[in-house]
C-alpha cells in the first residue's frame, strides 16, 4: 500500500510533546491544558480559545531523577512524565488537570506542585478526586468537581467561556473527530483492512496530543483518501489480533507487534480509541456537563472499578471486539508496576482463553519497548500459535466438508 | 537429495542444523556466536555445508529458517520463526512424549508447553534480566575459577545447600565471592546457586503449564547439578534428550524448513 499522505508529518509530531502544532496554537494565543487520564473529560479542555494537550514523554531515556523522587515501583508512564517534566518539556503547559484514579499518576501532578516544574506564571493544576462507582451521588460529586476545579478555574485564570453554549460547540468539534476515527477504524473490520494498526495507533494518538482545530483538515483529508486506497494483492499479516490493556503511547510498540506478523485491529488500551472516540450525545432538555460527565464514567474500562457488573462488562467488551473485528487472539499488554492492571490482566487473560476460548498472550513491557528483542519473540510466537491453530481450524472445517 | 537447514543465531552460541528430506541429521555445527549475527550464521552455516557431501553452500538448501534473537540476520533464509515455536518442534521430533520443555539460553529462560503436534501450547519467558540464564552461570564459573563443566558437576555431591539470596547476577557474584571469603563450602554454596535458578525455572515451567514429562533445552542443560536440583524442586524426572539438547532450536528449525520445503 502506499503511505498516507499525511503519515510522516503525523510522526514526525509525535516526536515532541511541545510540537509544531501546539506551538502554532499557542503563537495563536491558544492556552494549553494538559492531562494524562481519561477520567479528566478531554472535551472540557477545549472550550474557547483552550485546548487540550495528552501528556506523552516520546524519546524517553533515562528515568533515574523521576525515579529518585517516586522509587523504583511505580509505572514507567508515571516516571517518565514527571522525567519529562524536570527536563522542562511541559513548560509550554498553562495548567495540569490531573486526577487521582491511580496513585502513581497522582504522584507525579504531586511534584508538578512541589517542585514547582512548570515556569508559568500563570500555571495551574488542579486534582479531581475520582469515584469508584456511578450512582447518582458519585456522579453529582464528579460533576462538582469538574465544574468547580477545571470549567470555573478556567475563566478565573484564563477568562475562558464555559458556559453550555461553549460546551455545545467543544463537543461538536470533538464529535466530528470522532466519526472521522470511526470511520477510519471501521475499515479495520475488513477482510484484509486498507489500514494498519501502526498507522491507525498515530492517528488516533494525534488526536490525543494536537490542538483539534488543527488537526482536522488533515484527518478529513486522510479519511477521504483511504476511502480509495488500493491495497496489497498479499495480504501482509499472519494473524488478527485485539490489544487490550494499560497506558499506550509507543506507536512503535503497535509496529513490534506488526513487524512480527500480526495486524492490530482493534484497540482497548488509555487513550486508545475504544474508548476515548465515541461521540457524545447531548440531550437537550438535560444539563450539558452532567451529560459529559457521564459519558466518560460510563464509557470508561478502567480497571480501577472493581464491582463484579464492571468486571465483568470489560470482559464481555474485549470478546466482542474479537468478534465484530474477527480477530484471531488477544494480547494484554500491561505497563509493568501499573496498579490496577496487573490485577486485570492476570485474571481476564486467563478467563479469555479458558473460559471464552480465545487464544490470548499477556505481556508486561517498559514504557518505551521497541528495542526490546525479547518482547519481538513473545510476540511472533503468539503470532505463530494463532497461524497455527488458524491453519488446523481450516482444514479440519475442510475434512468435515 | 534435498535437504534443509535450521539456524538458531543465540546471543551466545550459533547452532546449525541440516536435515535430509527423511529427516535425518546429516550436518549439526554448534559456535561461540559472535557480536554480529549474521557473519555467525555465516560461518556455523558454512561449517554445516561442508558436512554435506551433496551441498557446496547455504544457497542450495532447498530451504532455511532462522531462528533465536538473530532469526532476521541469517542470510539466504526463506523465512524465520521463533526459538519458541522451534525448541518445541525439535524436543517433539527428538521424543514425542515430552510435553514441556525449559529452555535455559544465554540471556532468557523459556518455559513451554507442546501440543501433540509439536506445536506451542502455551509459554512463559523470563527476560527481564540475566538472572538465571547462561550469563549468569558464565560469571558463577569466574567467581569459582571454573570452567563451565567442572562448575555444573560443582554441587553433585554436597551435603547441604547455603542458600543465595540475590538473584541478580552482579549481586550473587558478589554474594558468592563474600561466601567463598567467610569459607564456607563451594560446593554447598553451588548448589544454592542451582536451587535458586532451579526455582526460578520452576516458575517459568508452571507458568508454560507444565505438569509432567519435561525435558531441559538450551546450553544450560547440559548442567548436571541444575538437572538434578530442577528434579528436586519440580518433583519430576527430567528427560534426557537423545539429541544434544543445544541443538533443539536449530533442530526445530530445520523440521519447518522440511515439512515447508516439501509441502512448496
């Protein structure tokens, strides 16, 4: 197939947190806001002239500062921001909307604070503490907080709008890009899909990390142009697979993945698609931020919720995505010390395989693991179980006539 | 004749192995690998080749696939596949009784479980460092001023085992050498060493699924007193190849390279 138009300046972006785009929006005088968990409504932080900034750490080397103030037994996601951060990579933010649904993270907005990390006059971060259920008490207490420490923090620091109407048109913005991954991805369901994981996981995290307005164009551009794309005669993978698990910003953790002959179809990891590119629906005789709010708490598959319903729901929600992007296994992947996912991913990976039968490898990795050799073999073994067990499949079917 | 050729490129070693199209051995080369794979598989392919009365060079092999951590790097091969899927194909065809294997490499430690074919069940690596691996027992031997033979043979015959704790293996050196300063027996402190890697192989091992019939893979398992203490923690007799065990990667190898070869 031949290359996206617009992929290498896709990657080319991801190369900085501070990119060319966030750049052109501030010179614009956009004001950043940072945030690194799905429970901060993403959508918010695109009110008025604002806009919303995923914090990712690419080209991460050493973590031995990071390390000093968090210890050795935290997420390399958590270090590595905060790395970053004391490097003064996110001096360019105007605030840090951090929340507390997992202590490592929370610790790392922490020293934000305390080592007064980002030379910004004007800088703010606030912490939302988060609820482990949806009822409407938690919900009212969410809402609250949203309102008071991001939307009512926003104009008194900024002067940002953020009134329904504001919030309306935020929403409509981030609905547009959403259908457009929707449609993107839907291709992903095809028999032999017209695009690869690798560049569906830039797109996506491009959605995540550029200011909207102007990444746009382009996304409807690219939409348009996979809409004729012509594909290989061959197809160029072995094996369907589903990745499912913790944080996920490492596009090259995706192209291990391919380059060992797999095809990544769908993606349920933070700040993948799935969740994270659904459209909100707002109803309107309902209040705006609630309807937000609960969008991402009910969308959310965090496995910090622990109740038996929630557990249950994300192990249904991975089978079902094998099924409807015909995927052939699962990969869990887990960041290594991520607390809530270790627990998930000893446990579904388990029942995925015994009890749904769908054949399924668990990993642990480093933040940034293209280098890893080892990593490459875990991956094109599975690869190679599942070719298999695909080619036993079709001639046994055979033999049954 | 046709025949077909295996490579495992190993961080360690470089194995090479050529099958008629009978399956039967007719060129195995085991080499010290060098830092770079693919003048490794040159030369292990090389010196397989010359075994072969009927071959003049790797490019006649009707076909070839790569496999260890230099699977991509071994010239004129059709295809590569994993050492996983390989050691597992080679254990089968060597005896197909065995259903689990650990694999004990230069720089992981790979537990496996078969399918009646021969194909991967379910695997277990640890890679996360050189403890356990044939690194570690490289830099036990130094500590002991051994070679790696008389160091394996070290803990047959002690009494009791001083237990290591660390596992790291810049730690347990360190360990071992503050050991061997207080005088406490080396054998006593070697047998430590093996139940400590031989636990750690153990979890690798129930983590794959393996529940009886193992065999050891790997340069490590030629490794009398690892074998035995593996015996001890496993509570399973392991099964002796009648294959160099080494050479099971490459072997495996060569079998795809076979039954592809043929089935073209």
């Amino acid at each position: 197939m031949r290359d996206l138009k617009h992929l290498y300046e896709f990657e080319k972006l991801l190369q900085e947190a501070n990119n060319e785009l966030v750049q052109k929006a501030k010179a614009d005088g956009g004001i950043a806001l940072g945030y690194t968990c799905y429970h901060i409504p993403e959508v918010l932080l695109n009110c008025g002239n604002c806009f919303s900034v995923r914090l990712r750490a690419p080209r991460t080397g050493s973590m031995d500062i990071a390390t000093y103030y968090m210890s050795n037994f935290l997420c390399g996601f958590s270090k590595a921001i905060l790395e970053r951060a004391i490097e003064g990579g996110y001096n360019f933010l105007d605030a840090l909307l951090a929340s507390e649904t997992c202590s490592e993270m929370n610790r790392t907005a922490e020293h934000f604070e305390l080592l007064n990390l980002v030379e910004n006059d004007k800088f703010f971060l606030t912490f939302l503490d988060m609820p482990f259920k949806i009822a409407d008490h938690t919900v009212k207490h969410y809402v609250t907080q949203t309102r008071n420490k991001i939307l009512n923090k926003m104009t008194e620091v900024y002067g940002i709008d953020t009134s329904d109407a504001a919030l309306l048109k935020a929403v409509e913005e981030h609905n547009e890009v959403c259908r457009l991954m929707t449609e993107i991805g839907n291709y992903r369901k095809e028999d032999n899909p017209r695009i690869t994981g690798y560049e569906y996981h830039i797109l996506s995290l491009i959605t995540y990390c550029c200011p909207k307005s102007l990444i746009l164009p382009m996304l409807r551009e690219t939409a348009e142009e996979l809409k004729t794309r012509e594909l290989d005669e061959k197809k160029n993978f072995r094996a369907k697979i589903v990745v499912v698990g913790s944080e996920m910003d490492d596009p090259d953790f995706t192209a291990l993945i391919e380059d060992s002959g797999a095809l990544v179809v769908a993606d349920r990891y933070c700040f993948g698609t799935m969740p994270g590119r659904e459209e909100i629906k707002i109803n309107p005789d309902e209040d705006v931020l609630t309807q937000i709010c609960l969008h991402y708490l009910k969308t959310s598959q965090c496995p910090r919720y622990m109740s038996h319903e929630k557990v249950q729901e994300r192990r249904d929600y991975v089978r079902h995505l094998v099924d409807e992007y015909h995927a052939d296994g699962v990969m869990y992947e887990q960041l290594k010390f991520c607390e809530y996912w270790g627990y998930e991913r000893a446990l579904a990976s388990y029942v995925m395989s015994n009890d749904y039968g769908v054949p399924t490898a668990a990993v642990d990795r480093q933040y940034t693991a293209s280098a890893s050799g080892q990593l490459r073999t875990r991956v094109q073994a599975f690869v190679e179980s599942l070719e298999i067990k695909k080619i036993q499949k079709e001639r046994k079917a055979k033999e049954n006539g | 004749m046709k025949y077909f050729g295996g490579c495992d490129v190993g961080s360690t070693y470089t194995k090479c192995v050529i099958l008629d199209e009978n399956g039967k051995m007719v060129a195995n080369v085991t080499n010290r690998s060098k830092i770079n794979p693919v003048a490794s598989a040159e030369i292990a392919l090389g010196d397989a080749v010359a075994q072969v009365s009927g071959l003049n060079s790797a490019e006649e092999l009707s076909y070839l696939i790569g496999t260890g951590y230099g699977r991509n790097k071994v010239p004129f091969a059709d295809e590569n596949i994993s050492e996983i899927s390989c050691h597992a194909m080679g254990v089968h065809v060597t005896n197909p009784e065995v259903k689990a294997i650990i694999d004990i490499g230069g720089q992981d430690v790979k537990g496996i479980s078969i399918d009646t074919d021969g194909t991967v069940k379910n695997f277990a690596m640890n890679d996360k460092c050189a403890a356990g691996t044939g690194r570690f027992y490289e830099a036990m031997a130094n500590a002991f001023e051994m070679t790696l033979p008389e160091f394996s043979k070290l803990s047959l015959n002690a009494k009791n085992t001083i237990p290591i704790t660390a596992q790291c293996t810049v730690f347990a050196e360190s360990e071992v050498i503050s050991l061997v300063g207080e005088g406490k027996p080396m054998d006593e402190i070697a047998a430590g060493i093996q139940l400590a890697v031989a636990k750690r192989c153990f979890v690798m091992a129930k983590k794959a699924g393996a529940t009886d019939s193992i065999t050891l893979t790997g340069g490590c398992a030629k490794n009398d007193g690892l074998k035995k203490a593996i015996e001890k923690v496993l509570k399973i007799k392991v099964f002796e190849l009648s294959t160099d065990p080494q050479l099971m990667g490459a072997l495996g190898a060569a079998e795809y390279a076979r039954q592809k070869g043929l089935a073209k």
